[in-house]
C-alpha cells in the first residue's frame, strides 16, 4: 500500500479472490491513466506479484451491477426488508407498485404499503419461508413469498432467545399480481402462531412437517387454536404459492364439500369428531381421489373420536396442541399480545380469544 501512497492514488477497497483465492482485487476509482502505467512497474517489482491488470469492476461490484440489472428487469415487484419492517433495497416493479420513485423507496417502512400485514410477527414467528400470502397494495391484489434472511450465526441466536429477532438480518419479499377469483373461496387472514410457553413446540413441528405434502390431522380441545394452526400450514407449504386454501365445517352431522374440490392447494376439514360415522366412512372414500397437489388437513378434538379407516387415512403427520388450562403463566402475556396488535390495526376488538378459533 506504500506504492499507492506515493503515487497519490486512493484505494476504496480491496478483496481476496480466483480460483485459488491468489489473486488481489483493490478498488481505485479515480486513477488515472497514468499513474496505473507508472504504478504498473513499480508493483510487479513486488516479491510474488506476477502480472498486474486493470479491470472494469471488481467482483463483488460485479456481482453487484449483476444482481442489480437482473432485478431492474423482473417484472414482479422484488423488495429487501430489515427486522424492524424498513425497506432497504426494491426494484422498479415495487417502486410502481407502492406509487414512489425508485430513489424514494429505501428507508420507508413496509407498514404503510401493507397496514394489515403483521410484519413484526412475521420476523418473530419462525425463521421460514411463507407463500401465497394475500395482500393488497393500492387496491391491487398480490399473492407475497416472504424468504427470511438469517444471519450467519441465526441458529446460535435462535437457540439463546426463542422468539427474538435477532436471529434475522431481514426479509425478502416477492410479490405475484393476483387476479382473484371469485368463485374460490376467500383465503384464510394470515395470522401469528404465537409460540409462548407450551406452544412453542406445537409452532416448530408444524414449521417442520410444512414441508410435506402428505395428509394432517390437527389435534386438541376446543378453544387450543387448531383452525389457526390449520390457516397457518397453508401459508408455511409451497403449496399456496400458487394454490388456494378452501375450509369446510361439519353441518349436522355431514361435511358438505362440492363436486369439485379444485387442483391445488390445502383442504381444511373441521373437527372432524362431529361427522357421524357414516360421513366419516364417505369422506374416506373421497379423499383418496384427491388430485396430489390438494393437501388435506383435518382437525378434530381427539384421534379417538375418529372412525378407524380416517384415523387411518391421517395417521402419517398430527400435531397434538396443549389445553390453554396447561399454559396459565403465559395467559396475561398472549392477551396483551393480541390486544396490542387489535389497537395497531386499529379494531380494538373485545376478545381476546381470537386466535384461538
């Protein structure tokens, strides 16, 4: 570096690289011409240096320039944001869609393109990926894929503080333009899994078993949050990417699903204990002509209330959820939770049980 001094030349920046990693990369921006004929001679006098070559970028500003001109041209917005929900980096497809100059996007906050959205609890809820999440920017529907970045040491972190954002550098954020059918059922409000106290377990087994596609049965007792568990596995799968997510609820003993059930997406069946014994028998029989990108997920107070051949049929995945009775010191902390979040969404709403549908 004392040859660059003495020729007056400012190195920004510098990296390690080739094949071999034998290779130096300094960034000099302003050099002339000049000083890089006079320097040329002075550092390939250096003991090991073998050939001295002046290029347009380094790497990393190539990969840079690179990955900045490939999402220019995505068509579908594309956006960065940090663990507090501000926005780092977007291409122009997100500059129109949220209605601001390029320039003007990084530094707002994701919050006021998507007022509904439960940014906090998406970056605290689990270190996944989400898809087909419904949104709605300026009146405009969108289906959005949330990749979370982890940081290098993320497990470590997530270990020490269970539920802290530490473990995140941020989030990025796809976003499909969605041309809503009407004759699809609508699709259910994404909400938090709060994972306090007992829970927690129940919350990483269902982020764990998302991945699969095989039929599962949510269990527990009224009022533990298995329709909320249910809504929550269509948006942790691939599954919702591009599929829907219909919900069906017994109604006199007999579950009412239509002829067509559609090609992909989650299924969810509702305690499924309530069917009589025959509905159950018949509901078998039409599970098993399921296409095999529709997901079924059943929910029901107890295995042992099912017939044998549709305890059978969800035998393979369950979650079993712990009574709210079992989970009394973390009460007071789940209902300051969700009346929090009713005031920052501005219902305010009396119950407190929401989540627990």
């Amino acid at each position: 570096m004392q040859i660059f001094g003495e020729y007056r030349i400012n190195v920004t920046s510098g990296e390690l690289g080739g094949d071999s990693g034998d290779k130096v990369y300094l960034s000099a921006p302003s050099m002339l011409a000049t000083q890089y004929q006079t320097i040329e001679r002075s550092l390939l006098r250096v003991p090991g240096v073998q050939r001295v070559r002046r290029i347009a970028l380094i790497p990393s500003e190539r990969r840079h320039f690179e990955l900045d001109t490939l999402l220019r041209h995505v068509a579908d917005p594309v956006l960065s944001v940090d663990r507090e929900g501000g926005v780092v980096a977007a291409n122009l497809a997100a500059a129109r869609a949220f209605g601001v100059s390029l320039d003007k996007v990084p530094g707002l906050q994701l919050q006021r393109f998507l007022p509904l959205m439960q940014v906090a609890e998406l970056l605290r809820d689990f270190a996944v990926p989400r898809y087909g999440l419904p949104v709605t920017v300026r009146g405009r529907a969108y289906r959005m894929e949330w990749s979370p970045i982890a940081l290098a040491d993320g497990s470590a972190t997530q270990r020490e503080g269970a539920g802290s954002v530490d473990s995140l550098a941020g989030a990025v954020l796809t976003l499909q333009q969605w041309d809503v059918d009407l004759s699809v059922a609508d699709l259910p409000r994404p909400v938090a899994l709060w994972d306090f106290d007992r829970r927690r377990d129940s919350c990483l087994q269902l982020q764990e078993l998302a991945a699969y596609d095989a039929p599962l049965l949510i269990a527990g007792e009224r009022g533990s949050g298995k329709s909320t568990f249910a809504a929550a596995l269509h948006y942790l799968s691939p599954l919702a990417a591009d599929g829907d997510c219909r919900r069906f609820l017994p109604r006199d003993g007999e579950l009412p699903l239509p002829e067509r059930l559609g090609s992909t997406g989650t299924l969810i069946l509702e305690d499924l204990h309530r069917l009589s014994a025959q509905a159950q028998l018949a509901l078998v029989r039409r599970l098993q002509y399921l296409p095999p990108q529709i997901r079924p997920v059943g929910t029901c107070a107890a295995t042992g209330r099912l017939e044998p051949a549709l305890a059978q049929f969800f035998s393979s995945l369950a979650v079993v959820l712990p009574p709210l009775r079992n989970m009394r010191p973390a009460l007071g902390r789940f209902a300051a939770t969700m009346l929090r979040q009713d005031n920052r969404e501005g219902r305010c709403q009396r119950s407190t049980a929401m989540p627990w549908r």
